[in-house]
C-alpha cells in the first residue's frame, strides 16, 4: 500500500477555488479503482492551508491516479498555478 500526505498552502485569494477543487477531486479519485482513501482537510484556523491524505493499494495505483485526465486538469494545470507552498510525502504502512 502507498499512502500520501500533502500539506498545501494557497495564495490569499484563491482559497473558495481551491476548497472547490479539493472536492472535485475527492469525488473522481474515490472511484479509482485503486484508490483506498482519499480525504481532503481544510485548517479550521487559517482557511489557506488544506491537507490531503491518500492511500492506494499500490504504487501503478497512485501513478494511475497522477497520470488521470481529471488530475492533470485539476491539479496540474490550476491547483498547482495558485500554491504558495506545498509539502508531499510517500510512505508504506508499517
């Protein structure tokens, strides 16, 4: 299994179209067949900062979910556009 933890910081402005985002994508990834969690935080203390947490049964999973349509639409080409800072890590349970 490969779990994904992305701590997201977004520029002032832009937090109604990321919370907008970060839904859409919780809905599309959930279907993956891969995909065994996909759940997006958002800091009840400061509404720019937002919190994924992801599993997938393995890593051609989480590759297929990085290489989806609706990733690279979302993710690639917007989300990424209005970030301030971003902190990713993989790991495998232990």
């Amino acid at each position: 299994m490969i779990c994904v933890s992305v701590t997201y910081v977004v520029k002032p402005g832009h937090e109604a179209e990321a919370l907008d985002i970060f839904n859409t994508m919780q809905q599309h990834t959930r279907t993956e067949p891969g995909n065994v969690l996909y759940i997006a935080h958002r800091s009840s203390s400061d509404p720019r900062h937002f919190f994924l947490y992801e599993q997938y049964v393995d890593q051609a999973a989480f590759q297929a979910h990085r290489t989806a349509e609706y990733f690279v639409q979302y993710i690639t080409n917007r989300l990424m556009q209005m970030i301030e800072s971003r902190v990713a890590e993989i790991g495998e349970p232990l």
